[in-house]
C-alpha cells in the first residue's frame, strides 16, 4: 500500500498517514514503531516531551528503511523557546533520535503568556535554513499567533498540527490554513475516547455500509478532508487496522453527516485549549 503525499508550501511532501507517539511509554516505543514500520508506516510523528525519541530513533536504526523514504516530526517543548534554546533543544532532540535532520520541526504550544513563540519561529527558520529541519511548523496554534509570525517574519509555516475530529473540526483556523496554502495534521483524530464518536449514526451507519470498523470511517474523513493524520496505538491490530484506509470511499452524503458532529461553538474540544498551555 503506498500512502498518499501532501505537498508542502516549501516544496516537500508528507506522507498523508503516519504513526503518532504521544503517550506511548518509552519502553514501548522502538517496538511499536519497529511494528508500524513494518506495517509499511513511513510517516512518524513525536516530541521533546513525549521522552519517546530514542525509541524512535533506535527503531528506525534497525528497520533497514532509507532516510529519504521516512518523515520524522518533532517538537519544540514549550520551556525553550526563549533566547537560542530552540537551536539547544533540536540539537538534543536529533543526537537522541539518531539522525541528521527531521523532516518536520514543530513549535509544540504558542504559550501565548510567555510570548516567546516568535522568537521560537525565527530560531525554526534558521533551524530549517541551516539544514536540521527540512519543513518547519506549528502546533496548536490559533488564527492570531499565525498572523503575528507570518507578518513579522513573512515566512508561513508548513502546517498546523491542532486538535481536530469530528466534535472539533476548528473551522475557522482550517480555513485561515486553506488560504495560506498551510497544512492542517489532524491530532486526537479519533476523538481520544473522550465521547461515544464511535456510536455516533454519523459514523456507525457509514461503518456497516462499508464494512469497516468506525475508527476506520472517521480516519477515512479526515484523509477525504485533506487532513494529515497519524492515529496512535501500541497494538500491533490495531496499527494494522488504522492503516488499512484505502480501499474504501465515504459518499458525499456520509460526509456531510460527520461534518454536521461538530456543535461549531468549541464545546466539542477534549483537550487543553492553547491560550491555557504556558
């Protein structure tokens, strides 16, 4: 199965699936990856924060794979934005990940009360233009932090990885990002079980109609959507059935139905909101 790419603004693409490693124990994390991998994953997506990159790092050392066919993400914690810490910090993050460059450099929060994330993005510029990253973004960043960066530096970041699933669809951020050609990566895609989206009609009917499982149905809306996505787990089954997406179409009517999940007033939200990450 060969996974879809997403052009970047930069030139680069990105794998449109990937394998996420948030939460995933440290001690788990080179088998779980080493799994995804040979799976056919190629996308991996982690942070300074999660103490998970040597595990990334040790299962990409030993799967064989080239390093032109894998992304890596990682991020910039929220404690290093401030002066030339960013340089500090992904320094640290590629010796434990065993690699030259990631694919991917993220800002992890705005942290809006330190106001220290321009000063993050100037660093995430010359990160990228000196060679350790070759696409840099953002994460959980909202309409106004965007602006200030882009107008202050005029370089506009790749994409935007935010909270995103059919309860928080972010409409007004997705649409900022269709107009400035940036990339929206889709996390908590399923929802974290924090609600009943799987016994949602919206989705149980689309999943009988296919015959597919209802975390299947709502990753195949978020890749019919545009999004990039990259579900978690540490079953091997599981890994397996996330990436098993391809084979099956939702209608134009199915998608609508998931669409119309979203109360559109941000009660939808599971996780913390990004003025209140400092």
């Amino acid at each position: 199965m060969t996974i879809p790419l997403v052009a970047l603004n930069d030139g680069h693409q990105i794998p449109q699936l990937g394998y996420g490693v948030f939460k995933v124990p440290a001690e788990d994390t080179e088998r779980a990856v080493a799994e995804a991998l040979e799976i056919g994953y190629r996308h991996i997506d982690t942070a300074a924060i999660y103490g998970n990159e040597e595990g990334v790092g040790a299962a990409i050392a030993k799967s064989g794979i080239a390093r032109d066919d894998l992304f890596v993400t990682t991020k910039l914690w929220n404690d290093r934005q401030s002066g030339d810490q960013p340089f500090e910090a992904v320094t640290e993050s590629l010796d434990k990940l065993g690699l030259e460059f990631v694919d991917l450099y993220l800002i992890h929060w705005p942290t809006p009360q330190k106001n220290t994330f321009l000063n993050a993005w100037e660093h995430l510029i010359q990160i990228r233009d000196n060679g350790q990253a070759r696409s840099i973004g953002v994460s959980n960043f909202l309409v106004p932090h965007l602006e200030r960066i882009v107008e202050a530096t005029g370089v506009t970041p790749a994409v935007n990885q935010i909270e995103l699933h059919p309860a928080h669809q972010q409409r007004e951020i997705t649409a900022w990002a269709d107009e400035h050609d940036v990339r929206i990566e889709s996390w908590g895609p399923l929802g974290q079980g924090k609600y009943d989206l799987f016994g949602l009609p919206a989705v149980a009917d689309a999943a009988a109609a296919h015959e597919k499982t209802p975390a299947q149905v709502v990753l195949r809306w978020h890749l019919q959507k545009g999004f990039i996505v990259f579900p978690k787990s540490v079953r091997r089954e599981r890994l397996e059935e996330n990436f098993d997406v391809f084979d099956f179409e939702l209608s134009g009517p199915e998608l609508v139905a998931i669409d119309a999940l979203d109360p559109r007033d941000g009660s939808g939200r599971v996780s913390a909101h990004p003025a209140e990450v400092n």
